[in-house]
C-alpha cells in the first residue's frame, strides 16, 4: 500500500496558518474522499477540513491546538489502492517541477515579507537551520506591537520544537502590559458582590482585534439618508406567503437591500475597491458580505459572491442559506472570504440608525435601520400632501482616505432610488 501525506489545503484569502481544534478520525481510521478528518480555527472562520484520499490514516503529524503553516503536513494516508481520487488543493505549477511539502510555506512566507516589508527593524529570517523560525502571524502580530527581533527571541515558545505561537506571543503581551502583584494571585473578586469578570471567548478577541484595526487603518466617515421603504413593504408584504408555500422559505428585505446595493456598485464601481499601500486595487467582482448575528451573541459576515450574477429569487435564496449556515457554525472558510463591500441589517434589532465599522480590506459599508411609519409630505402634481409611509434610515460608512464625500453620498442616493423606485409589479420565480 502506497502512504501518501496530506497537506493542509488554504483556508481562504490571506490564510497563512491556522490553528488545529479536534482531530475529527483516529489512526486507523478509515476514510473516504471529502470526508472531515480534523476541524480547525482560523482568525476568519472555523471549519472542517476533508480528506483528499481514499484510505487509512497511517499517522496524524499534528495534535490538538498545534498552529499548523497552510501547506504542511497534517496526516500520513495509506492508500486503498494504487488507482485513487484526490482533492486538488494546491493549484498545478505549470512546469513539470514537483511541488515539495515545503514549497506552498515557502511562497507564503516570501509573498507575507514582501507585503509587509517595511523601514523599522528586521527580524531573524528562516534561512538556515540555525535562525529562528517564526510564522506570518507571529511576525505580524510583533510587528503591530513594536516587539523588536531581541525582544522577539526572549520569548519561551510552546510550538513544536520550541516554535513560538500566536498564543505564547499574545500572553506575553499580556505579561508585559500588567503589573505583576506582590502577593500571592487569588480569583478575581468583585469588591461589592455584584460584578461578573467574563473572558472573552476566541470569537470576540477576534471581532475585537478587527474592529480596533478597521479604526485605525480607515479614515472612517458616515452619511445618512432617508428612504421610503413603503413600495418595497407593500410589494413584500403581497408576496411573502406565496413564496413561502412555492419554496418553503421567506423573503426578508435582506435581499432587497442587497440588490439595491449591487445596482449602485455597478454603476458606482469605485466603491468596490480595496487599498494596497498608495494603490487602489478595483475589484472585478462583487461580493457581498452581510454581517449576521449569532445565537451566542457575536458576529460573523459570510460573503455572497458574484452577487450580481443572481436575480432577486437566488439572493434571497442565498440569504437565506447563508444566514443557516452560519447560525449553525457550518460556515466553511471560503464563505466568509473575499468580500468587496458589506451590509449590516441593524433594522432587525428595532435601531433606526448606526454608524458601521468597514470590514478590512474593503472600503465601505453599509447599514440599513428599522422601517417605521411616519407621517411624511407627498408631493403630487396637485399640491403637497401629509400621508403615512414606510420609512427607513440608511448609514453608509466610507473610508475617506480613497472615497470623497461625492462618491459615497451619490452612492447612497442611488441606493435610496433604486429601493424608492423599486418595481411592485415584479414577481419571484
């Protein structure tokens, strides 16, 4: 029987490594192509992990929250025969040169020092045997924090061969940033009895490290418009319960919202960019992230890619499905990755109006408030009249480093006119 390793596959755009959480098979195991043999963390998603192989596992190369490199070798798989399938997770090089299991973390370790090459003090680079190694996120993560390469290296690491991980680098950050007490440490107490000290769990460290650096990165400024959602709620309000019994479904105004935004985007393209140091990157697709709630109370923004490539009935669709998915943490990486600009539906939880944060590296954002009923002028070819409409706010955060104040206000009014000028007489097949 011939014993093959596996590699681990990327786990999505700008994924260098990831943290393993459970070896789902054990040595022994049998397996079967696409079937999840370990599940791991990244600092986007969680998600399982298939095997490429049909086989057994001959031996597993990592354990339990080991920091794995995308490309190296997780598992040793014996073969069920000579003739198998397998996943093709590392993209053919187009010569004849075989790809070694070093060769994915090499590119992705030189692509990672080009991109954050910069004047401050150099670190020990992996070049030899001897030079320390220390993976992308380690490396950004000192950086960001300004831990110079001797600072770096007085560092006890916990990794395999005494490697330094994300964790041993953000505790000794915390070490560094705490006054050490005199006396011996005892539990936290509240000094009234009616305070709770709760640790944040993995995700919130995380919603909180992106949402601190999107501050900080963006030059964040915020426009708000009025809109007349009273079209839309009645056109919805016709056509719910047929779409309901034909598809077994609903129809939020989710997808509504999105299409709007997806019209605006295409006639508005410079708001579907990112930045890249002095450069402004346009993107060629439109991927719609929208942020969804989950039932432990954070967030996460899976993405609807292409999302001009479906009609009103597939976005609600995809909605839908996405918003399931991630309620039921069955997100898997390339959900959550790629998004080129990103709505938040804050009118879900009664807000009128918010001021969003811009998902990195994306520029802009978008939240959508409650609709309410509201006594509004109407202007007629008659005169002006006092009448009762639907009415919603709408926030769009943009980052004013690359969108002027012309740009993101027109885009907003073209997403306004698009949803005021909706078509109630359309149907969803």
């Amino acid at each position: 029987m011939k014993i093959v390793e596996m590699m681990m596959p990327p786990l999505g755009e700008s994924i260098m490594e990831c943290t393993v959480l459970h070896l789902l098979r054990n040595v022994g195991d049998k397996v079967s192509l696409d079937d999840s043999i370990l599940e791991v963390a990244t600092d986007k998603v969680d998600t399982e992990v298939p095997c490429p192989y049909d086989g057994v596992i001959a031996e597993w190369l990592v354990k339990q929250d080991d920091i794995v490199a995308i490309g190296s070798a997780v598992a040793r798989i014996e073969l069920a025969g000579d003739d198998h399938k397998e996943i093709d997770f590392i993209p053919k090089n187009s010569s004849s040169e075989k790809l070694t299991a070093e060769t994915p973390v090499e590119i992705l370790e030189k692509d990672f020092q080009k991109a954050v090459s910069q004047k401050a003090e150099t670190f020990p680079q992996n070049t030899n045997d001897t030079a320390p190694f220390y993976s992308p996120l380690v490396l950004s993560i000192a950086r960001e924090e300004k831990i110079g390469a001797n600072e770096l290296a007085s560092i006890t690491g916990t990794g395999a061969e005494n490697r330094i991980t994300k964790t041993d680098i953000l505790s000794y950050l915390d070490s560094r940033k705490t006054v050490k007490p005199v006396v011996e440490p005892v539990k936290a107490v509240s000094l009234n009895g009616g305070n709770e000290i709760i640790e944040m769990d993995r995700m919130r460290k995380m919603i909180s490290q992106r949402m601190t650096e999107s501050k900080n990165i963006s030059a964040h400024v915020t426009s708000f418009i009025e809109t007349d959602m009273t079209t839309v709620v009645r056109w919805r309000e016709a056509v719910k319960n047929d779409y309901r019994k034909r598809s077994g479904d609903s129809i939020t105004f989710t997808p509504i919202l999105i299409e709007a935004v997806v019209k605006a985007i295409k006639d508005y393209p410079m708001i579907n960019i990112s930045v890249e140091g002095d450069k402004i990157v346009r993107k060629k697709d439109i991927n719609i992230g929208m942020a969804v709630a989950l039932p432990d109370g954070n967030l996460i923004v899976p993405v609807i890619h292409r999302a001009d490539q479906y009609d009103l009935a597939g976005l609600a669709r995809k909605v839908n499905e996405l918003a399931k998915k991630a309620r039921e943490n069955k997100l898997k990486a390339d959900d959550v990755s790629g998004g080129t600009y990103s709505v938040s539906n804050i009118g879900a939880f009664s807000n009128l109006m918010g001021t969003p944060i811009i998902v990195q590296p994306q520029v802009a954002i978008m939240a959508f408030g409650a609709i309410k009923k509201k006594p509004a002028v109407i202007e007629t070819l008659q005169g002006d009249l006092i009448g009762i409409r639907s009415l919603m706010f709408i926030s769009h955060s943009y980052d004013h480093r690359v969108v002027d104040g012309s740009l993101g206000g027109m885009f907003l009014k073209k997403v306004n006119d698009y949803l005021e000028n909706f078509d109630s007489h359309r149907t969803l097949i």
